[in-house]
C-alpha cells in the first residue's frame, strides 16, 4: 500500500483495473439478469420450429448461458491485459513530465535556479510545464534581484563609512584639524547614511504593499504648485526653467496629498539632476479620454478618462536598452556621476509603488540619448 500512495503510476494502473472490473461485473450482472428472460422470448418464438420440445430448449439456454460467460471471461482477460499495456504507455507519458518537474524542483530547492523542464504539446501537463518553467524564472530573477540588493546596498553604505572612517583616522592621527568644516563633512555623510536607510525602508513597505494612504479630493494643480514651489530655488540656482501648464478642465482624483506630491518631487529631482544649465522641464496636467496601454500589457480598469501629469525634460535622455530599467533599484543613467551628487538612487523605484498604491501607472519615453524624456502619472479621476 505504501508503494502504491507514493507512485502516481501504480494509482493510474490500479484505476484502469478498477474501471475494467466494474465494466466487466456490470456486464455480468446485466447478463446474467437479462440474459434468461431474453432467451426465453426468443425461444418461445423457436418453439414452433423446433416442434415443442422443452427438453430441447432447456439444454440451448444453458449452452448461451455458458457461452455468454465464457465470453465475458474472455473479454476481462483480454481486456486487464489491454489495461496493463494501455497504462504501461499513459503511465509514462504522463509520469515522466511530473518525474521531470520533481526532479528539477528539487534542484531549484538546491539553489540551481537554471533548471527548466521540456514541454512538448499544447495539453495540460505541458501548460504546467510552461508555468513550472515560468516559476523558475521568475525565482531566479528574484534571487538575481536580492543578490544585486544587497550588493547595491553594500555599495551604498560603504563610500559614506569609509568617509566617515577617514576623517575620524584623520582627527585621531592629528592629520585633520578640528574644525567646523571637518565635522560638517561628517555630518553630511551621515545625514546621507540616514536618508539610504529611510529610502530603503520606505522602499521595503511599498514593494509589501504596507503604505498607509490617507486618501481625499484632491486637485491635481494644488499638487503641482506645492512641488514646484518647494523645488523652484534649486531650478533657478542650476538656472533650468520650469513651467507648467494645466488644462482648463481640471478634474480631481483621489489620492495621498503627501504621497502624490512625494512623487512629484522625485520626478522633478531626478529632472533637475539630469537637465543641464539652460534646459527646461515642463510639468502639464491633462485629460485622457481612452485607456492608455501601459507597458505594452496593462491598462487601467474601469475608468472612462484619466488624469495624465507628465513631467517632461531637455535633459540626457533614456535609450531603448535603458527604459526598461528606469524604475529598478539603484539603477543609475548616467554611471559618471557620483552618490554625492545625486539621490539615494530608488527614488523612482519608490515613485512607480506609491502610483501603483492608487490604483494608477507610472511610465517613462524618450525619444534617445540627449533628446530629453517624459514621465507620465497615469491616475484614475475622481
């Protein structure tokens, strides 16, 4: 009993038995019930031919009788043997993809998240061959992502510690002198070290789905005029223009007022940091009356016309190989530019979560390298 519940193929065989034995009984029950009842009529009928003899007719009845088992004897011989050959070749036609996928699960528990499984035919073992296939790429890609993580963190923290480490040798070894400026270096590597950890864990709560959002009517404008006027000293200093246009229908959306203009903000940053001296971002806030494809794939549910708040640049630009990387963590551009000029590096990574978090979609274009690009809001509208 224990080896037939641990082998699929011994309770495949076992289920062709069992279908034979009852096919088979219930042809005897049938028969055996049926059969005297039909001899009889037809015998009734013979009788006249046969000139009345009922000694006769009893010994024909039992003769069919005989034969009619002996037949079905026959038939269930033949047909448990037909069952072990038919289930010898089922059996392994269907066995051997889940021996397959057995086997190359237990590898991937291993680590060797490489293992694929073949899929020939379009039935439902091979559908789940092309899901299981599926499942290991996607647990390699995670595994590929929490190994580049943590190296992307490591990254991080190490150029802040050991500017710290250095300056603290410095002031110990009597090579820095202690001034004001010395520690104020050290405070800014520290207020860095401090904003990486908070990003992260916002970054760790959004990609959960753990943000708390404190929804209200919202008009888009009043979000845009916040951000814009908390970043338009920085624009003036790097002397990029900033505008912004609105259209004369203005909808509200529901949403976060302090998420939606966190978002903003990391969209107009990350415009600032890659737009040079005299270029211009633009902010426009417009309606769309058809469902925008998003990614190729997805389109936002339900919804007649959305809100679109596009936050476009004259900066570098994005490449074809580098949009689909736009929103991953610590993914930088322009690989040039230090941590110490720019921002913790997921700020978009947290951006696509929180639109994602109101039921809205977060997209980037760019028509190439050095022709600026776009970044669109994509919200539901009130």
């Amino acid at each position: 009993m224990k080896t037939i519940r641990q082998h699929l193929g011994w309770k495949l065989f076992i289920s062709y038995v069992i279908i034979i034995v009852v096919g088979v009984v219930s042809l005897a029950i049938t028969a055996e019930l049926h059969t005297p009842t039909a001899i009889s009529r037809h015998m009734a009928e013979m009788v006249p031919m046969m000139g009345g003899s009922m000694g006769m007719m009893a010994d024909l009845t039992e003769s069919f009788t005989q034969t009619v088992n002996e037949v079905l004897l026959v038939a269930a011989s033949l047909a448990f043997v037909a069952a072990v050959l038919v289930s010898t070749f089922v059996t392994r036609r269907i066995v051997k993809p889940v021996q397959e996928m057995k086997t190359a699960s237990q590898r991937i528990a291993d680590g060797r998240y490489e293992e694929r499984v073949q899929v020939n035919g379009e039935d439902e073992l091979a559908e789940l061959g092309r899901s299981f296939n599926r499942m290991a790429h996607e647990l390699a890609q995670t595994e590929e992502r929490r190994r580049q993580l943590i190296g992307d963190v490591a990254h991080e923290l190490r150029t802040p510690l050991s500017s710290i480490k250095s300056v603290m040798e410095g002031l110990q070894d009597g090579v820095l002198d202690s001034e004001p400026e010395t520690f104020a270096n050290v405070e800014r590597e520290v207020s860095r070290l401090q904003r990486l950890v908070r990003d992260l864990e916002e970054l760790s709560r959004a990609e959960a789905g753990q943000i708390q959002l404190e929804k209200e009517l919202v008009n888009p404008k009043e979000l845009v005029e916040t951000a814009v006027a908390r970043l338009h000293p920085q624009f003036a200093d790097k002397q990029v223009s900033l505008e912004t246009h609105y259209s004369p229908d203005q909808p509200t959306i529901t949403a976060d007022p302090a998420m939606m203009t966190q978002v903003l903000l990391n969209l107009l940053g990350n415009a600032l940091q890659y737009t040079p001296p005299g270029g211009q971002v633009t902010v426009q806030c417009s309606v769309s009356s058809k469902q925008l494809p998003v990614n190729n794939e997805h389109y936002l549910p339900n919804t007649d016309h959305c809100l679109l708040i596009t936050v476009t640049d004259t900066g570098i630009g994005l490449t074809a190989e580098q949009l689909p990387h736009i929103f991953e963590r610590f993914y930088r551009v322009d690989k040039s530019r230090s941590r110490a000029g720019g921002g913790s590096g997921i700020g978009l990574t947290i951006s696509k979560h929180l639109v994602e978090a109101h039921n809205g979609r977060l997209i980037a274009t760019s028509p190439g390298l050095n022709q600026g690009s776009t970044f669109t809001i994509i919200l539901p509208v009130a």
